[in-house]
C-alpha cells in the first residue's frame, strides 16, 4: 500500500474480543504486531475488492 506521509492519521479502532484474538493469534503465526497483522489483512481485502473477488455491502 503506497501512502503519502503527510496523509497518515492515527485511527482509533476497538475490536471487539473475537476480532482482537483473530489478530493476536495470526500476528504471533506471522511473527507480526497486531498493527502489521492489520494492514496486511486490509491490503488483503482491498485487493480482492479490486478484483471484485470480495463486495463491501
């Protein structure tokens, strides 16, 4: 994911328990953070979404 410096925000996000062990447990497979384990899964899913593999309804 290419982003511009000047455009990153800090983003609060609370996971809900279920999400929360989701990522920890596949962070720690990965030997990523939690923040890694997100940005991979949402790079993921945006690259799906392009290929129309995956719909956000």
């Amino acid at each position: 994911m290419e982003q511009k410096k000047k455009d990153i925000k800090p983003m609060a996000y609370r996971m809900t328990p279920e999400v929360k062990e989701f990522v920890d447990s596949n962070a720690k497979k990965t030997y990523r953070s939690a923040q890694g384990m997100m940005d991979y899964l949402i790079s993921k899913v945006m690259e799906m979404e392009k290929k129309g593999e995956f719909i956000i309804q």
